[in-house]
C-alpha cells in the first residue's frame, strides 16, 4: 500500500448531464419532505471499461448506516414523485438531476431545506460511484468533512459536497467536493478533465456529470497504475491522509 500521501483538489470541465425524467413522469406535487430522512468527448466505451477493469467490486458490501439511511432517503424520496425505483445503477442519477433541479426553487424558499437534499442525494450518488469503482465511506463528524475513498485508483472527494454544489449552482468551499489526488497524478489528470467542452453550470454540477467526471478519472489513473505495473495496487482507508 502507498501511504502518506498529501493531497491536491483538483476540478475539471464536465459533460452535460442526462436528460431527467418529463413533467409527464411526475407523480403528485409533493415539496421537500423534511422528516425524510455540450456534450463532453468522453472516448466511445470509456466509462465502460472503467466499470468492467480486471477486478469486479462487490456491490453487497453495506455503506456506514447513516450513510444507507441518507440514500435510502433519497431513494424513497424520488419513488414517491416520480414513480422511479432507484436501484443504484449509473442512470439512475438522471432523477437525482431532475430532483436537484426542482429542489433549487423550493430552497429558494425554505432555506433550511438544503441540509437534508444534498445529504440525500450526495449519498445516493456517493453510493452509486462507490458500487460501480469500489471504495469505502469516512463518514465521522459534520457532513462537510464526509469523503468517499476510492479502493483502486488514489483518489476522495465528498459526494455530498458535490450534491451541495449543485443545488446552489457554486463552488462549496471547505465541502471537499473537488477530487484529492496524489499530487504526481494531479497535473496530468488537470489536463485531461480541461480537455473536455465546458458545460453549463446546469450541467457542470449535476449528480450524473459528476459521475461521468469520475469514470474518466477513474479510468486514467488506472492505465497509470497499470502502465508502471501497480494495477494490483489498492489503496486502503489508513493511505488517506485526514
């Protein structure tokens, strides 16, 4: 295992989101339920392969409890409005977007609102990286200092800052949203994220973006791995730095 490591956040440009779900497709007109818990180039099968490298991650391995109880809020949320059964697969996310996005208005008027949309929804979205790329929650204290830590490639950021990032359309300062990287893979990462199209805000934070972002990411670091003979590297909660 590498260990010590210091680390450097690192953003990039993202690909637009999926399309969510029609107004067609929505199921009552429910508000916030506080007691509830274009285009990037992404190469033609590059997020593919990410999800189908040599080792397949066991996607019954259980998350934290308050992290299963936050996605599970999520999950209950979006099936009561819009009739969708989320199950954690990466097209999911295209509800979480629609979610987020009608969420921004009501925010707009019960700001205490935010606390409990981003925890839901970057949990799921956290959940769902965590299932398709491996990786294990430290998920201790307030959520701003929540990070998910990737397994095989050296690599955490905090889902909910992401979901926060989203809702308020705006870098979330000291939420830990952008990727910390081992700073030898950081400027070459930089320039492969730069390298895609800009989106609009819309779509640089939604949930889905997010998770194109990673796959790309994800898939990089690990040709660099496996071009230096590290692809059996894992990378273990204690080679994080807090």
């Amino acid at each position: 295992m590498i260990s010590g490591k210091q680390t450097d956040d690192v953003s990039g440009a993202a690909r637009p989101a999926r399309q969510g779900p029609g107004e067609g497709e929505r199921e009552g007109e429910e508000h916030l339920a506080l007691d509830e818990a274009g285009e990037a180039q992404v190469a033609p099968g590059e997020a593919e392969r990410a999800l189908e490298d040599e080792d397949e991650v066991d996607p019954q391995v259980p998350p934290p409890p308050q992290v299963a109880d936050l996605a599970a809020a999520c999950v209950r949320f979006v099936a009561s409005r819009y009739g969708a059964a989320l199950d954690f697969a990466p097209e999911t996310l295209s509800f979480v977007d629609h979610w987020v996005r009608e969420a921004r208005a009501e925010i707009a008027v019960r700001p205490e609102a935010v606390e409990l949309v981003q925890a839901a929804a970057g949990a799921y979205l956290g959940e769902v990286v965590r299932r398709a790329f491996g990786g294990a929650w430290r998920a201790e204290g307030h959520h701003a200092d929540w990070r998910l830590q990737l397994e095989r490639v050296y690599c955490s950021f905090n889902p909910i800052g992401m979901a926060r990032e989203a809702l308020l359309l705006e870098s979330a300062d000291g939420w830990g949203a952008h990727f910390e990287l081992d700073p030898a893979e950081a400027d070459a990462i930089e320039q492969r994220l730069a390298a895609l199209p800009p989106a609009p805000d819309d779509e640089f934070y939604a949930p889905s973006t997010r998770f194109d972002v990673v796959a790309i990411l994800f898939e990089a670091l690990r040709e660099s791995l496996r071009s230096r003979g590290l692809g059996d590297v894992r990378f273990a909660p204690e080679d994080y730095t807090a």
